[in-house]
C-alpha cells in the first residue's frame, strides 16, 4: 500500500470516527427528548431533524459554509477566540458528515426509544431506580439494538461522504482528502492505478463495516428478546 | 407489621382520544389484605398506580400507615422511589436484559450500572432459595416458566424489604392449574411473612382467598365492601 491511499484512509477513518461520534451523543440525545416530551411543534422539528436525509449534500455544504465560514457570526467569533475555523480543516470534514448521517443515528434511535415498555421503567421507579441510573441500566440496554444498528449506518454513511464534505473541507491531499474525494481527483487527474488502489481499499474497507455489523447483529445482544 | 391503615381518595380524569374515563374513589380501610375487586375498566388499576407513585392523581390524598404520600391540598407528593412500597404488574414488567439473579437484585444496587450476572448477594440468595429459583438464577425470564416469573416478580418486589406489597392482577396471566398453586403460595408467604398487601382483581375467588377487606369497584367509584357479593348500586 503506497502513501497516499494509506493517509486517505486513515484520514476517512478518522473523520467517520469523529462523526459517529458526535451523532452518538446529538442523534441519541435527540431521538430520546422527542421519544420522550410532548411539545408542541415536535413533529415540525422531527421533520426539521430528518432533512439531511433527503437534501443534497451540496446543499448542506453550502449551509454549513454560511453557518461556518469566516463570515458568519459563529465562524468569525471561533477565529477571534481560537484562532479555529472549520474550513479546509478535517474537523470541518467530520461535522459535514456529522450532519449528513444525523438521521440516520436519530431516527432509528428514536424508534429505539418508544419501543421500550414503559412499564419496565415504571418497575424501575418503585424499586427505588431514577434519572441517569434508570437511563443507564433500563431504557439505554432494551434501545441499544435500534441505537446500535442507526450508529453503523451512520459510520458508513460518513466514510463515503463526499458532497457536504468537499463543500466545507475541501481536497487537501493529507489533511482533508477522505478517500471518497481522493477516488474523485485519482480519476480526474488521470492517475488510474491509484484510482484502481484506492477503489479497492474502499470496497474492503465497506465490506468490513458490514461483517462487523452482522457480528454485532440483532440476535447477538444481550436483551434483544420482548 | 400486622394490620395496614389505608386512606385514600383519588380524584382522576383520563382522556384518551374521544374517550374519557373519571376515577373518583375513596376509601379509608384497615386490614392485612386488601382486595381492590370490579371489571376491567373500573379504575382498579389506576388506583393501584396512584398508590404507588405511578401516577399523580389530579385532587385528594394517599396515606398509608399514617404516611402522607400524596396530599394534593398540602402538595405532597411522594417520588414512587421514596414510598418503600413493593410493586408486582400484571405481566411481571421483569428486564428481559438481565437474568434472574440481577432481576432480584435489582433494586438493591444503586448507581448507573445493574448488578453483575453472577455477583453474590446474602438477601439475594436468601430469596433465591425461598422461592426456588437458585437453579435458573442465571436464566433470562423469556426461558422461564409462567410460575417462574411470578416468583422472580414477588423476589424481586419482597428484597428491599417494602412496607406494603402492591399486586396487580397476580395471577390472570396463569392458567387455571398454576393458578390455584400460586394463589396457595402467595397465601402462604403473606401469613408468613405477616406483610400487607392490596391486591386488584377482577376474579371473585381471589377476593374470597384474600380480602380481609373487599372493595368493590366499578366506572371509577367505590361501589360496596363487603366480603361477599355486592348488591350493584340503585343508580
């Protein structure tokens, strides 16, 4: 394996990584609050949460350019303070595909959520079981199947972004060129033995994503029975 | 512990599409074994709920033994956590993630985490072998026996050592057979262990077995006590 699709690799591996991460914490958070609270508006903002699935991902580039870029409030408040921007930079790479496989995370872990019995958790509260701890011990273990299945997708969903990505990273061969970019610019640029490499690397890369999600498939996880 | 005071009045109104449904009992009874007895749909239930903190009642007032647990007019409204009282559902509600064991221990172990799968508790064990259950103790309760179930379910509920034993409809997910067999189990663990119980049940045998008081009810209202059949109401 030469250099560049090895760095491409581990550069897309790391921005996935980062991703699944951040959906982790914001797609499970989110799926729970609305499994969870009546308010009014709820189904407008399920919606309003479920539309990086079906836009463009250019389109969610150019958004996340605006929200951003040096010229936003955001953007320019990062630069004073830190001296950070998102633009051409890899953690701008792992937020665009952060958000483009946020549905996928929320979605299926929402549903998660409100397939749990409450009346498990009701059981829970009488033994003298509340807040995080009920969270933890009940309704996390019977929802982590759904959760669990939603984090996979997402994971290989952000290995093959490309449009949002390109959007606000770019394609700077070593530090935000994902493989999927580097496919793109291998071609481009007429270098097919590198596209051919990189083509391969990434079917392997997919077909292992895969094996490993079957091993940790439903009937495998403690607690999937009703 | 012998004789159980319970005072109650529940006020409630639930809404469910079109449908609307008022509870509005109210009882002041004394006794070791109490029978809440009526139809599906009388309110049995959702008083059996309120007293344990499942369900905040809209007016009125829970006491138990001469704990306030709820008091609408004083906002007193104890957290199902803090009422010590034990709670057995219907279909058991046991965590179908954790084995029997961790069922039973369940409420003995505080923090994020459940106990572990095989970690030895002494009250644990001792309600393990009272109720037969050591040899499935690593079993999960979807490759128990209905029986099972139940006595896991009464485990787990007796552990923590509650003031009073709420039972929800005990024994209609059991046939007929086994039934008869857990009611004479059930008996038998309550005189032994001397600890009040409110029972619900829509079966006039479990009421003939143990209502020391008999509160019959029906669309939402208290509508007799008595131990034997109750003369419906003139409307």
């Amino acid at each position: 394996m030469n250099g560049p699709a090895a760095i491409a690799l581990l550069l897309s591996l790391k921005v996935a990584l980062a991703a699944t991460c951040i959906n982790l914490v914001l797609g499970v958070g989110a799926g729970f609050i609305l499994a969870r609270s009546r308010f009014i508006g709820r189904d407008v903002l399920d919606s309003l949460l479920t539309l990086p699935m079906v836009m463009p991902p250019t389109v969610l580039g150019y958004y996340l350019l605006v929200l951003l870029g040096r010229r936003s409030a955001l953007g320019a408040w990062l630069q004073d303070s830190f001296g950070f921007s998102f633009i051409f930079t890899w953690q701008g790479a792992a937020i665009a595909a952060a958000v483009v496989g946020f549905p996928l995370v929320f979605k299926p872990a929402r549903a998660a959520f409100e397939s749990v019995d409450g009346q498990l958790e009701q059981a829970a509260r009488v033994l003298g079981v509340s807040g995080f701890s009920l969270f933890f011990r009940v309704t996390l273990p019977l929802a982590w199947r759904g959760i669990l299945a939603g984090l996979l997708l997402a994971f290989a969903r952000a290995m093959g972004e490309f449009g949002a990505t390109l959007m606000v990273a770019g394609s700077i061969p070593g530090k935000t060129q994902t493989l999927s970019i580097a496919v793109y610019e291998a071609v481009q640029a007429g270098q097919d033995s590198l596209a051919n490499e990189l083509v391969v690397l990434t079917s392997a890369v997919c077909v292992a994503v895969l094996l490993i999600a079957g091993r940790l498939a439903p009937g495998r996880i403690n607690g999937a029975r009703p | 512990m012998s004789t159980m005071e319970l005072d109650f009045a529940i006020h409630k109104t639930l809404r469910s599409g079109q449908r609307r449904f008022t509870l509005d009992v109210d009882a002041r009874v004394s006794g070791q074994r109490i029978v809440l007895l009526g139809p599906s749909g009388a309110g049995k239930s959702v008083t059996l709920k309120a007293i344990a903190g499942l369900m905040a009642p809209d007016a009125g007032h829970i006491r138990l033994n001469g704990q306030t647990l709820f008091d609408a007019a004083s906002r007193i409204d104890l957290a199902a956590q803090q009422r010590n009282v034990a709670y057995v559902f219907q279909d058991y509600a046991l965590f179908p993630h954790l084995n029997v064991r961790q069922n039973v221990g369940f409420g003995l172990k505080r923090g994020w985490f459940n106990p572990g799968a095989g970690q030895a508790q002494a009250e644990v064990d001792y309600w393990l072998d009272a109720f037969g259950l050591a040899a499935m103790a690593h079993q999960l309760p979807a490759e128990l026996s209905g029986g099972q179930r139940q006595r896991t379910a009464l485990a787990r509920a007796l552990v923590a050592k509650p003031s009073a034993l709420l039972l929800d409809e005990p024994f209609s997910a059991l046939d007929e057979a086994l039934r008869e067999t857990m009611r004479d189990e059930l008996d038998a663990l309550q005189k032994r262990l001397r600890i009040p119980m409110v029972l619900i049940t829509h079966d006039p045998a479990d009421a003939a077995r143990f209502g020391d008081v008999v509160l019959h009810l029906r669309d939402g209202k208290v509508v007799c006590r008595t131990l034997g059949r109750c003369e419906e109401a003139a409307p």
